[in-house]
C-alpha cells in the first residue's frame, strides 16, 4: 500500500485506500494544504485494486506528474511526484523509504492511559497521523474522535502536535491547543482519549556553560572573625628576642642608698659622723668644766 505524503514533510501523509483520496485547501478533504495556491479540492486519487487514478477536480489550476501535465485518467505509479503550483507531493512505499534522520535519532512513543485501549504503547513515526480513519497511522476507533483527528511531527527530534480541525478537540497537559510541541512526559489527549508521551531526555548532548558568581560568598561558618589589633605591649613582646630562663637569686633587702653625685658619702654615713662629732663635742665640754 503507497501514500502520498509531502517531500519536506510540510503537510502530513495520508494512505492510498479505497474508494479514494481527496486533496484541497477544505477541511474536509483527506490531505489538507492550507496554501491560497490551492483549490478547495485540488485532485483526487481514486483507488480500485492496486490500480491509481488521477482526477483533476480544479481545470484551472493544471496538474504535472514528474513534470509533464497530465489530464483525468492518468495512472499512477510508485515515486510519481504530482506538482502544482509550488507544492508536491509523491507516491511512495513506507516500508520501502528511509526513515528520516530526526527519526533516527530521536524515539518517540504514546502510552495509553486508558483502561479501554490496555495500556498499548504507540510509536509516532514522522509525521503520524491520528484518528478514527483506518488510513490514519494511529487508528482509534471511538465515535467522539475525528476521522483525522490530528497529526505528529518530527523535527529535529522535538516532537509537535497539530489539531486537524478535530470537532472535539486536542489536549496538551488539560488545555486545548492548535498546535504546540510536545515534551516527554507531557500527557497528550485527543478528545477524552489520554496518552503519556514517552520520549529522548532532552539536550542530552548538549554541554551547558554554567555561569559563574560575580563574587564568591564565604559560608558563615568558614568566614573568619575579625582579629583585634595587637596593642604596644603585645607587639613588644610578640619582637623581643627571646633569652634562656636563669634562677632567680632573692637578696637580702638593703638600705636605700641615695646618691646625690661622685665623691661624696651616702647620707647614712654622713648621719654616723655627725654623731660622732657631737658626741666629742660634749665630751670635751664635760671634761673642761669637770677640770675648771
């Protein structure tokens, strides 16, 4: 079974299946191109078997398959690239193409948080379709979901979600959106339908350049108090050279001697002669009166 999906990956991929595919800017179209080059339906793709059938649907606006106008009938085969206006779009064979490179590198899968759908886990592929059509790559047959409720897409390992115009609506996280990247573990709901998105750690290669503290603060505990300045004294000290301890000798207390320049006697002996003197002096006058 081929599908005809967009080169670039602009626009999504639908599946070849019977009775036939329609491409157009309306909603309700199997593959919608949201472009003013595009006709409401630009052509349709009618399948009987394994045989292809190209249609026209908009004369004005001419079809080229591998780069020569065609008209209606035209059959198609596996690698033919249909072309208008600016936009292509090719038939090919999913197990046949490469995966892309983003594909590659980068896996992505929903697990089902509903009892209903057993906890299956579902790989998205890039891009991967969502809805209760069985051309849908995830197909999820619950009456409240769209045919194309949504599509997936890889690029450049991020994977993103876009809501097709779904009557019901898309959730990422419990909020509705359009479109929106999704991330692991982010919880994807396609109306009451939830999923756990289960993907790559993000920037796991990546080195990140950490920036560093315009000043570097001490803990408390390891900042140290501030040091009193050392007195006189204690610098004095802190200099003096350092002699060995003699034994301290006592001496007996002496009488204080009073100097009071060279050569003369202390006062103590000057006490002792004066005493002397006067003691002579009485003597003599004693005797001179005890001879008169």
């Amino acid at each position: 079974m081929l599908k005809l999906r967009d080169p670039k990956n602009r626009y999504g991929a639908i599946w070849l299946v019977e009775p036939g595919v329609k491409v157009g800017r309306k909603a309700g179209n199997h593959l919608v191109i949201n472009s003013p080059v595009v006709a409401d339906c630009q052509f349709e793709i009618r399948v009987k078997g394994d045989q292809l059938i190209l249609k026209n649907c908009a004369p004005d606006h001419p079809l080229n398959v591998n780069g020569q106008p065609v008209a209606d009938g035209y059959v198609l085969r596996e690698k033919d690239l249909i072309a208008f206006g600016e936009i292509e779009l090719q038939l090919v064979d999913p197990k046949k193409s490469a995966p892309s490179l983003s594909t590659k590198k980068t896996t992505w899968t929903l697990k089902a948080n509903s009892v209903a759908l057993g906890g299956r886990v579902y790989p998205v592929r890039n891009p991967t379709l969502v809805g209760r059509s069985s051309e849908c790559d995830i197909t999820l047959a619950v009456a409240h979901l769209s045919r194309r409720h949504a599509r997936l897409e890889i690029q450049d390992g991020l994977l993103y979600v876009k809501d097709l115009g779904s009557a019901n609506g898309t959730y990422l996280n419990g909020v509705r959106v359009s479109e929106a990247r999704v991330r692991r573990g982010d919880e994807l709901s396609f109306d009451t339908l939830s999923f756990g998105v289960i993907g790559p750690v993000e920037d796991l290669g990546r080195t990140s350049v950490r920036a560093m503290p315009s000043k570097i603060s001490v803990p408390p505990r390891l900042q140290s108090r501030p040091q009193p300045a050392p007195s006189v004294e204690r610098l004095s000290t802190a200099h003096a050279p350092i002699h060995r301890s003699r034994p301290v000798t006592h001496l007996p207390p002496r009488s204080s001697v009073e100097v009071s320049g060279p050569g003369r006697a202390s006062s103590g002996s000057g006490r002792l002669w004066l005493t002397l003197l006067v003691l002579i002096a009485l003597s003599s006058v004693l005797s001179y009166r005890y001879w008169l």
